[in-house]
C-alpha cells in the first residue's frame, strides 16, 4: 500500500499549523520579562504643606503589583486594600468626575509591593485576608512616622 501523504514529505523539515504560505498575523506573542521599577517613572507633584511631594496613581500601583488598575480598584472597594490615603486636586471639568484620582505615596507603592511579594501576588497568587492584614499595619506606622 502506497503512502498517502508521499507529496507532503517534503514539508517534513517544516510545521505548519496553518493554510496557505502567509504566516497569521499576530499570531507570535511577545514575552517581555516585567520590568521593575518602572511603576515610578512619573510621578505628580502636589505640595503638601509648602512642601513638593510625589504621588503615584492608581495606575502606577498597578504597574508594581503587576495587576490592571481595575482590580486595584476592585481591591480598594472590596477592602483588600486601604483606602487610597490622598486625592488629586478635584477636577474642574465635566460631571462625571466627582473626586480626584486616587493618590500614592512612594513608601505606600512600596510597603505593597514587599507584602505582595511576600504572599506570592506579584506571581500571580490571590490576595488572602494577611496580605490585607499586612498592608494596613504597614500603612499605619508609615502615617505614624516608624
């Protein structure tokens, strides 16, 4: 018996698991390694009593515990989170926007970003209620000044 895929041998070399001789666009996906630190790249800058001082948005949060700024959102409103300590300015224009957004400070992204590293968030594990527990002790000595 003959074989019946003799005159594809000459694709042997080759794995195609597409049609045609175009490759598909977008089929190719880059992994980047996630660069740290790059949450601070620009921060804003608000004086607080006199004093110009840097804060970081919800989505530079994000960027550090490599989460979206929606579930840093969601964890806020869900209590996995503390409030977020500071607000912008509140903004002049439109109506939808009641509040200013949601302000950090370097040693608030940086106290999360050491709990989540301990309990294993930043690889992609849920927050449990010590990661919580964690982060609003860490908060508290840091209004306190320890």
């Amino acid at each position: 018996m003959s074989d019946p895929f003799a005159a594809f041998n000459d694709l042997a070399g080759r794995v195609r698991d597409f049609p045609g001789k175009r490759e598909p666009v977008n089929r190719k996906q880059k992994v980047e390694e996630p660069k740290h630190n790059e949450w601070d790249v620009a921060p804003r800058s608000y004086k607080v009593k006199g004093v110009a001082t840097e804060f970081f948005t919800v989505g530079h949060l994000a960027l550090a515990v490599n989460r979206s700024a929606r579930t840093v959102r969601y964890w806020e409103r869900e209590k996995i989170l503390p409030p977020a300590t500071f607000r912008a300015p509140k903004p002049n224009k439109g109506v939808l926007k009641q509040v200013g957004d949601r302000l950090y400070s370097r040693a608030q992204i940086e106290a999360v970003v050491k709990v989540a590293q301990e309990e294993g968030v930043l690889d992609g594990k849920a927050p449990k209620p010590s990661f919580t527990a964690k982060i609003q002790r860490a908060w508290l000595a840091l209004q306190k000044g320890t």
